[in-house]
C-alpha cells in the first residue's frame, strides 16, 4: 500500500491555500484581459494600424476593418523580421506615395517604438481617431500604450491567435509583466503633452 502524504501543519497549509487561490484568481484576470477582448462594437476611424509581428494572423483583420469600414488608410509597421512577413511583403510591393497605404518602421522594434511613432503619425496627419489591430493577449497593454502616445481616440481590434495551452500561460505571464511596466513607466509622459510633439 503506498505510504500516507505527511501531514501540512497550519501555516504551511494557509500557505498552500493563499498560494492556490492567488494562482487561480491571476488566471480568471488573465482570461479576462488577455483572451475575452472582442469589442461590443467597432466603428469608422481615420486610419486602421497593424502592430508588427504575427502578421499572418493580424493583417487580414486589419485589411477587413478597412474594407467594411471604409476606413481611408491602413498603416502596417515595417520590420522586416520573421513573424512580420506578411506585412512586411506588403509594404515592399507598394508603390509609394500611397493614399490608402502607409508604412513606417519604429525606431525600437518593440510596442513602446510603436507607440511613439504612430503618435507621431495621428498628430502629422491630424487623425482625431485610430483603430489599432493586434492579437488578443496583446491589446491590454498595447491600449495602455497608445493612449499615453496620442491624444486621437484609440480603437482596439483583436485577432485571434491559435496557441496551446502552455503558449496562452506563457502569454499570460508575459503580458502580466508588461502592463506592470507600461503602467509604472508611462511611455509618452502624458496625453496632454501629445499636442507639442512634433510630426514625422
């Protein structure tokens, strides 16, 4: 017969049971902001960005949100890296100047280099509002960081990536320590001083 497990003591026991607890109330935040992101409802704005990477995934939504929309421009982030190449192929087919399309590439390829340029391009073009398509795990953070870049309305889209269990739970830890750090380090300083930023 197999030995009996050895007995918590009390604390260790309210350990365990705090510990538990914790873990399962991070998942149901986690799920809430990194999965369950679908908007109520979309609507027409000045222009439709794409966020670089997973770009297989993210233009066709961006590509639709113009198309049914109406929306006049699409703005794809230009990378040239590995997860972006749908994009990527996009932007080096046009042929430019483009009224429908417009391309830029971050000074840091990372969404805090995004933020800051596409708030460099709404305040050039004097867009007042914006949709801003990425994956679902993505749009919490990425929400926090264009708002703190621009002062145009921010409409967040998402896509939906197809990831196992153990790539949402990495997903989920990555994410949770990214909205920690866009919130205690504000990119832009604030919306308020987006109006004396400069255009590109």
């Amino acid at each position: 017969m197999p030995l009996p497990l050895p007995a918590l003591n009390p604390l260790g026991a309210r350990i365990l049971a705090w510990v538990s607890g914790a873990a399962l109330l991070w998942l149901v935040v986690a799920v809430q902001l990194f999965v369950n992101v679908d908007p109520l409802s979309v609507h027409r704005t000045d222009a439709v960005i794409m966020l670089g990477g997973a770009a297989a995934e993210r233009l066709p939504v961006a590509q639709q949100m113009q198309r049914d929309y109406g929306i006049p421009v699409l703005v794809l982030s230009h990378t040239d890296t590995r997860g972006n190449i749908a994009a990527d192929d996009a932007c080096n087919a046009a042929d430019f100047p483009n009224s429908r399309l417009l391309c830029f590439r971050p000074d840091e390829y990372d969404t805090r280099g995004e933020a800051r340029a596409i708030g460099k391009i709404a305040e050039a073009n004097g867009w007042k509002s914006i949709t801003v398509v990425t994956s679902s795990y993505h749009v919490s953070r990425a929400q926090r960081l264009m708002e703190q870049c621009t002062t145009a309305d921010v409409q967040m889209v998402n896509s939906h990536p197809q990831l196992s269990l153990g790539q949402w739970l990495r997903r989920f830890v990555i994410e949770t320590g990214g909205l920690l750090d866009v919130s205690l380090r504000p990119e832009c300083t604030s919306q308020q001083t987006g109006a004396q930023r400069t255009g590109t």
